[in-house]
C-alpha cells in the first residue's frame, strides 16, 4: 500500500457528506470546499431543521445551491466519495443505499458498532473499497503504531491502561479511538481484545489482573479529544499521549483517506494502510 498525500486537493474527485449539519458534517464540507474538491451533495435526518438551508452556508462558505437531502441515493447521486461521521444505524442504511449510485469509496468515521454491524460493513467491503477508522488524525494513527510496538517490546508484565476524555455531548464510550488503541495493544500482546479488555474498575473486588488492558472515561465540557496509553512496570512508567486542538484535523484526515480510497479496489481498509503503517 501507499502512503496517502499531504493535501486531498492533488487529485480531484467529488464528495458528498452524510449529516452537513453536525459539528463534523460542516467541518468535512468546508475542509473539501477548502481544499478544492466539488461538494456534490449532503444528508439530513427528515426531521432536521436545516433541510432548507444551504450546504455550504451551514459550513460558512460560499453558497452551494445545494440543500440537504434526507436519503443517501439523493445526496450521493454525483459523487465519487460518500464521508459519513453520523450514528451506525444511518451509516449502515447509507452504505445499502450506496449501491445505487456512482460513489466508489466511503469514508467512516461513525463509532460504536455491534459486531454484527461490523460484520456488515465488511460485506459492502466487497463492493466499495471503504476506509473505517475509529479516528482520523494522522498523530492518533501513529501513536496506534507505537502502542502495538510497545506492547510487543515491553511484555505482558508491564500493565497497560487506557485513558480518553471527550465532550459531554459524545454517547458512546470508550470512544472509538479508545477502542483503537486498546485493539493495537492487544495486538502487540498476540490477543483479541475481547481476551484481554479489564471491566472497570468498581466494587469491593475490582483489583488489576496481570496481563488485562484497562480503560478510564471521562465526559466533560467542550473537549475534542484527549487519549493516553500507560505501560507501568514496578519500577517505570512510560505514557504516550495525543490530543486534538481543532475538530479539522479529523476532517483533513478524512479527506485524505478519500483521495487514497478513490485509487483502490474494493476492500475493507483503515488508516494504517492509508498512511503505509500496516505490519509496522
């Protein structure tokens, strides 16, 4: 695999951007018109206020003549990329409706999947090449590197915990990202996750068992995203951290995965093959 470009704007596609109204939808939209892509379309639940409003003004650009649509075939009909940062039900419906259009790649921000939804984003896999990821800034996807290298390296006597704080706002938790990281560790550790993930820490016996990989939450104020992995032995601790300091970074990471995703067959891909990490 090759490692994605600096600037989505080196090749040109069409985008069109499920939710344009939520806080991620008009960042994806004016980082796209930003970099010179064609918004094409966008999407709304039907009961949205801002189905009469303007795609491009709802992202403080220059107006679109475009307005939301509330079905995907509709919002999709002249793009190449549908983005979607929504829920997983309207993720899931979208990617059904995908189908009929002409879009080649999805790009999927949304978190907190089942895995039987899982498992149907991997079916549509074999029809979209689509790039998922629990987060999209660069920095997270390289700290998701070298918290497997660590895990790997350090061993399983050193204890390893996970630490995210996002706004009050966000519903599903551990946060995606959280999840992210958890999952490389565990990779490092030769395991699933699912083997080795701690329930929280609560009760008269909530005390560490050796080897588990442990998460903390926290939900609080205007937060974008604060994430930290803690390898702690008896006599060391060694943290690697990333915080995000602007909502675009997300939005530029999932442009760029765009410009990555239009190249490539269909297939089930994530950010450690965009940026040319896989195997690392």
């Amino acid at each position: 695999m090759c490692a994605m470009t600096d600037s989505a704007g080196t090749q040109s596609f069409s985008v069109a951007i499920a939710g344009v109204a939520g806080r991620m939808g008009r960042q994806l939209v004016g980082a796209a018109l930003d970099s010179g892509l064609d918004v094409t379309g966008g999407s709304e639940a039907p009961a949205s206020e801002h189905l009469g409003s303007d795609i491009g003004e709802l992202a403080g650009r220059r107006l679109l003549h475009l307005k939301p649509a509330t079905d995907p075939v509709s919002a999709a009909g002249n793009a190449d990329v549908w983005i979607d940062f929504t829920r997983p039900a309207a993720t899931l419906a979208a990617l059904d409706s995908l189908k009929h259009t002409r879009v080649r790649a999805a790009i999927i921000g949304t978190t907190g999947f089942t895995p039987a939804e899982e498992a149907e984003i991997a079916r549509a896999a074999n029809g979209l090449a689509i790039v998922k990821a629990g987060n999209f800034s660069v920095g997270v996807n390289l700290l998701q590197a070298l918290t497997r290298m660590a895990a790997e390296r350090l061993g399983p006597d050193w204890d390893i915990e996970i630490y995210e704080t996002h706004h009050r706002r966000k519903v599903d938790a551990p946060s995606g990202t959280a999840l992210m990281l958890g999952e490389a560790a565990a990779e490092g550790r030769g395991k699933p996750l699912s083997e080795l993930r701690a329930p929280p820490y609560d009760g008269p016996d909530a005390k560490r068992r050796a080897g588990n990989i442990g998460f903390a939450v926290r939900r609080t104020g205007g937060v974008i995203g604060d994430h930290e992995v803690s390898f702690g032995s008896d006599m060391e601790l060694l943290t690697l951290s990333h915080t995000a300091l602007d909502r675009a970074v997300f939005a530029h990471g999932a442009l760029s995965a765009a410009a990555w995703a239009v190249q490539q067959d269909p297939g089930l891909y994530n950010m450690n093959d965009v940026l040319g990490l896989s195997g690392n």
